[in-house]
C-alpha cells in the first residue's frame, strides 16, 4: 500500500491511497484520480519527508482484498494508526536519513544486503526510482501537537 498527498490545479492538498506504484500511475494516466474537494481530475503528487524500502519478496494481501473497500476510520484512529506505523519503522528499519534512494538501488540491484531501510527523498530521486521500477512507499508522518 502507498499513500501519496496529492495536490489539484485549485490547490486543493488531499492524501491518495493505492495498492502500489503501478495503481497510481494507471489511475492518474486514465484521469480517474479526482480531487474530492471540486471534482478536478488535473492532480499531481506532493514531495513528502518519509520513504520506505521493503523487500522484493514481501507479503502481498490476496487480490480479493484490494477489491473490498476499507471500513472508514475515525480520525483519532488514523491518526493512532500512523503513529504505530511510524513507531514500527523506526524500531525495526535501518535510517539511512538523505541516502535513501542511493541504498533502495543498491538493493534492489544485489549491490548491498537486502534490508528493510526508511529515509528521505527528493521528488526527483523518488522519480528515478519509479523510473527504475524500483519499489518504496511512502509513510505519512502524523501531527504529534494536537
């Protein structure tokens, strides 16, 4: 799963949520990506802090359940949620901090140890990686002051 914050011409900032890299790219190139607050489909991915690299041979949830919609949750569980999350990253993923895209390559290409890793990216090296097809998510930092 990958979420994305998205953005729309009218600058309308929302969060997009898709079973992988490819789900994005198919929706956004078929215009079915709509910003829910006016309905355009002009949209276009944010830049964000946290990017995640997982192993090659990860569990993936059978196809039936990308197909069954997600029960809604509350916002104070979401926001609980993002915060485990992000716990379970820092507790048991190597940061490599501004080398992140550097390392993913290394390991999707067997030059270093597979690992699971977390860190930062630009838009542009997050591009190369998705050019690359190289795969990563990127985790939603939660808002810790409210």
């Amino acid at each position: 799963m990958v979420v994305y914050d998205l953005i729309c011409d009218k600058n309308h900032k929302f969060e997009g949520w898709f079973p992988n890299f490819e789900g994005y790219q198919k929706q956004a190139t078929r215009g079915l990506i709509a910003c829910p607050s006016c309905g355009t489909t002009a949209v276009e991915k944010l830049p964000h802090a946290c990017a995640v690299h997982v192993k090659k041979e990860s569990h993936r949830p059978a196809t039936d359940t990308l197909k069954r919609p997600a029960p809604p949750l509350s916002e104070t569980d979401a926001r609980e949620l993002l915060i485990r999350m992000n716990q379970y990253v820092r507790e048991n993923f190597e940061d490599v901090g501004l080398r992140f895209a550097d390392e993913a390559r290394a390991i999707f290409h067997g030059k270093t140890e597979e690992r699971p890793i977390h860190g930062s990216t630009t838009p542009e090296e997050r591009e190369g990686l998705d050019e690359e097809g190289i795969p990563y998510g990127i985790l939603p930092k939660p808002k810790l002051d409210s």
